[in-house]
C-alpha cells in the first residue's frame, strides 16, 4: 500500500472531485430535460421559450453545481467556501436535530468535514426543480469505508433547497437522512 503525503492526497482528492462534478452535471443534464418537460405545465414555459427568463436547463445546472461545490468543499475541508455557499439563515436537518448556520460553523461542519474526507460517498441527483428563484435538488448516496475505526456502509439521502440571489444560488435548508444498507442476499 502507497501512502501519500498530504499535499499529494489533496490534489488527488480535488482532481477526484472535478472529476465527480463533470459527471454530476451530466447527470444533471438528463434531470434539467425531465424539469424542463415539467415546466411546460406552467404558464412561464411559454416565457421561457421565446427567451424571457433564464432556462430552466441551466438553472438546474447552476444550482446542482452549487450543491456539488458544497460537497467537494466538505470533501477537502474548505471552511469558506462551504460557509459562503450556506445562506445566513440557513435550516440543516439530521438525524433528528435542526442547526442553524452557527451551530453548524462550531460544531457539526467540522464532523461533516472529517468524515467527508475519510469515507468515500457516490452521490446521484434524483431530481432537480426550479421554480423562479428557488430550486430543491433531491439525491441519493451510498458511502462506503472506515471512519473512527469503524466500517461505513450507508445509504443516503438528501434534499437541499437553494435561492437565487445577484445570480448566485445559495443552499437555504439541508435535509440529510441515512441508514445502514443491508448485505446483498
């Protein structure tokens, strides 16, 4: 077995991570065209095609690569920029509990962070909605490996709410729940 060093380890983790957000958009693609198929039940699909709003295509894109960019900044521990992404008044949900972004900052990010980093996770976005300047991305995850010395096989699943404001979209509420996943018969 190789052991990196820690410079090594973190370029390996964020080539891994661009990697996991190109593939995460192209999923996202498939999920945009379902929203977009969906948009034409409401009257502002009509705007939408000759051009008077943002498309639905890149909103859902925009907003999944936020989502992504949370993700990839717990997996290296980017503490600004997961607290950049996170609004002010911002609701994470788990196990439970709710925190606001404080608690979050002093406490649970840190334990998100270490984690992300020992335990690989395969998230899937399920399904991406984009109503004017909100979108909730639904995704699944299943998180494979060791932390704290003990083995980790989950399956997972999250809701993140976003806004858009100034043309950046930024995460409102966090809802992550997980079980252990059972062994193949």
């Amino acid at each position: 077995m190789t052991v990196l060093k820690p410079a090594t380890r973190t370029s390996l983790v964020r080539a891994t991570l661009a990697v996991v957000a190109v593939m995460t958009l192209a999923v996202t693609q498939s999920a945009a065209q379902r929203t977009a198929q969906h948009a034409s039940e409401t009257p502002s699909a009509i705007a939408v095609a000759f051009g008077a709003q943002p498309s639905v295509r890149t909103d859902s894109a925009d907003a999944v690569a936020a989502v992504a960019k949370f993700h990839a900044a717990l997996a290296v521990g980017d503490t600004a920029t997961v607290l950049a992404l996170l609004s002010d008044d911002v609701a994470i949900l788990e196990s439970g509990g709710a925190e606001d972004k404080g608690h979050y900052r002093s406490g649970h990010m840190n334990g998100d962070i270490a984690f992300a980093k020992a335990v690989q996770s395969v998230r899937t976005v399920t399904s991406v909605r984009v109503s004017g300047n909100a979108a909730w991305i639904t995704s699944t995850s299943v998180t494979q490996g060791e932390s704290n010395g003990r083995p980790v096989n989950s399956a997972g699943a999250e809701l993140v709410v976003l806004t858009r404001e100034s043309g950046m979209w930024t995460i409102r509420a966090i809802h992550w729940s997980s079980r252990a996943r059972r062994a193949a018969p």
